[in-house]
C-alpha cells in the first residue's frame, strides 16, 4: 500500500477541485483505512467458545436428546437440508442484485458512525461559528467514515431527526387535540415532498451552472436532513414556552443552519478559486455564490414553514 | 399543507409532458431556442441557455423513444 502523501501540493495530476487534505499518518485508532465498522466477532466468539467449553458439557447430553431424536429421522434431516440450501440460495440472489437498485455499500459509509460523532455534529449544528476547519479529509481518495472526521456529512442523524419530527409534531398535535393517525403519514409526506423537490431544484441547478463538484446526491441529502435537528429544537421549546419560546429557538437555529450551509457548501461548489476565501469577480464564480446563498436561506425558510402550524 | 409525494408526482409527471409535447417550428424557434440554433463551439464556458437547451432535446429524446421513425410511415 503507498503511504499516504504528506501534501497534497506534491500530486502533479491536475485537479478541477481544491487539493484534498490528505492524512501524513493514520490516526491512532484505525487499524485498516478502508474499514468502516470496528470487526469485534473473533475476540467475542473465542471468548465465548472457551466459557462454554468446560462449562456445557454437562448440557448437550440432557436438553438435546428430544431434539436429536427428532432429526435423527432421515426424511426430516434431507428437508432441513432442503430448506437450508434453498434459503442460501435465496439469500445469494438477493445479495447479488441487491447492489442495483440500493447502493448499500454507498449507503453504509454514511451510516459509520458513533457517539462522539453525533454529539459533536450535534453541538456543529446548533453552534457552528467556532469551528475553524470545515474541509473534509480524504485517505488515498476516499473520504474518511464520518467517525473519524466532524466534517464528513452522515445519514444517521437526517434520518433520526425526520422521525423524531414527524413524533414531535404528532405529540404537538396530540397536545392541542388536532391529532389522528392519518395526520402523522400526512406530516411524513410532505416533508418527504419538500426534501424531494430540494435535492431535485438543486441538483438541477448544479447542472445548468455546470459546476465541477464532487457532491453526490446522497450528500446533498445528508445535507438537507440536516434541518429536521433544528425543527425538533424550535418544536419542543415550542411546547413547553408557547411562541416566544418556540420563535427565539427557531430563529437561533435558522442563523445556525445558514452559517452551516454556506460554510460547508462553499467548499463544495465554489471549489475552485473561493474556498481560501478570496472573493473572486466574474460572472461563473458570481452565479455559484448565488446558489449556495439561495440554498442556504431555503433552510430557514423551510425549517418555519414545516413548523409554524404546529405550535400555537 | 397538503403537498404530498402524490401531488409532487403528478407535478413532475406535467411538466415532463409539457416539454415533450412542445412543438419545436411554432415555439422554440420563434424564441431562439431551437435545437439546430447555435449549439456553439467547444468553448469553456456552455452557458445556462445552451445547457436548458440541451436539457429539453434530451427530455424530447428520451421521451420519443426508437418510434420517431415510424410516424410517417404506415405500418399494417
């Protein structure tokens, strides 16, 4: 395996996008750069093996007998066999198409987290004005799981905060007797509808500016996700404070999703020149900046009408 | 506060019907966003114009499918 490069000023291929920041040393704690998850299945199974070792030799002897005793007739051995092989068989068709319509092993560099992450993801979203560094790091071309890294976007918390929104606002209308089931699906739907039709706005946009980005589809996604956690703030303290409380929150957390996005997409989509933060003139550069801006002040503007009927 | 996924398939489903029954001579000519107008050399820079016009000849395209062919000619 090449060593990862000290600079990424010392790459010679020429690049569209900004030089990525690479890794001089693999951090402590990560053993295998590619691997996401940590592998804990051999120290607990050779733990365990040795446990029941001495210890179960007393129990097969007693608790298996009615079971062997049913096995040990032929026919129903070659129908478990049967079933067992038509299972695998079925299992190893799932997995093999699988990968065509969901990209799953997409999908689980976006849920690699832990807890340290959220916390301070958490802690980004609602106060992002001291943090420094907003460019993610990359490890021989792949970005790093979004455990290692605060700046790399995750599903994990889009995800927890749309079903959290759609309880909370189940448990605002339930509070102001305007609740019935149907109404949860409803809530569901449209914040669905509205994400939908944001990545779709934005994407279009990204292709009629023709802007060079490395940005996925499943990154803008994380990225809009991002806005439920700010819902679920101005919600709750809408609750329990009426409007006032509901109306600072929200406002807070409005501010905190703008500064957000424009600090995390201005090194996506103005790649090229802006991202030291030099201004740069000329109609191309002018058009981008337009874009993150309309982007970034969507957020509040949805974050309160998704929000605004539901506290009263 | 009724915007569902429903309504935002149906509104999908409409505006690509508009840009595939859009008539070509009477319309985008007339605004000159036709397709045989100006698609440009290779300069750097595409442009937004030419990019939408693009983006409506491959709606159209995809649209039509193999059968553009067929149209004129009676098949028994």
């Amino acid at each position: 395996m090449h060593p990862a490069g000290a600079a990424a000023a010392g790459t010679p291929r020429q690049r569209k996008w900004p030089s990525k920041r690479r890794i001089p040393v693999s951090p402590p704690g990560m053993a295998d750069p590619h691997q996401l998850f940590d592998d804990t299945s051999s120290a607990q199974s050779r733990g365990f093996g040795a446990q029941r070792g001495p210890g179960g030799l007393g129990y097969p002897a007693a608790a298996a007998s009615p079971q062997e005793a049913f096995l040990a007739d032929p026919v129903s051995n070659m129908a478990m066999a049967y079933g067992s092989s038509l299972a695998a068989q079925g299992k190893e068709l799932v997995d093999k198409n699988i990968d065509r319509f969901i990209p799953v092993t997409k999908l689980k560099y976006y849920f690699a987290v832990d807890t340290m992450y959220v916390g301070k993801k958490l802690g980004l979203l609602f106060f992002p004005y001291l943090h420094q560094d907003w460019e993610v790091q990359y490890q021989q071309d792949t970005p790093v799981a979004p455990r290692f890294d605060i700046n790399a976007p995750d599903l994990y918390i889009p995800a927890m905060a749309f079903i959290t929104y759609i309880l909370v606002a189940g448990l605002a209308l339930g509070t102001q007797d305007r609740f019935s089931p149907d109404l949860l699906g409803l809530q569901a739907s449209s914040a669905l509808a509205w994400l939908t039709l944001e990545v779709l706005a934005i994407l279009l946009s990204l292709y009629l500016l023709t802007v060079n980005t490395d940005l996925t589809t499943i990154d803008l996604v994380a990225f809009l996700g991002y806005k439920y956690v700010g819902m679920i703030g101005g919600v709750l303290m809408g609750l329990l404070f009426g409007k006032v409380g509901y109306y600072l929150v929200l406002g807070w957390c409005c501010v905190s999703i703008f500064v957000f996005m424009i600090r995390t997409l201005r090194l996506k989509i103005l790649a090229e020149a802006a991202a030291q933060g030099v201004p740069v003139r000329g109609a191309r550069n002018q058009l981008r900046m337009y874009l993150t801006m309309a982007v970034a002040a969507a957020q509040p503007l949805l974050m309160y009408w998704l929000t605004f009927h539901l506290v009263r | 506060m009724a915007f569902t996924l429903y309504s935002l398939l149906q509104a999908a489903l409409l505006c690509v019907n508009a840009i595939a029954v859009l008539h070509e001579e009477r319309f985008l000519k007339n605004i000159g966003w036709g397709t045989d107008q100006g698609i440009g050399g290779f300069g750097e820079e595409p442009g937004i114009k030419s990019q939408l016009t693009n983006l409506i000849r491959s709606v159209r395209t995809v649209m039509r499918g193999k059968k553009k062919n067929e149209w004129n000619t009676l098949k028994f």
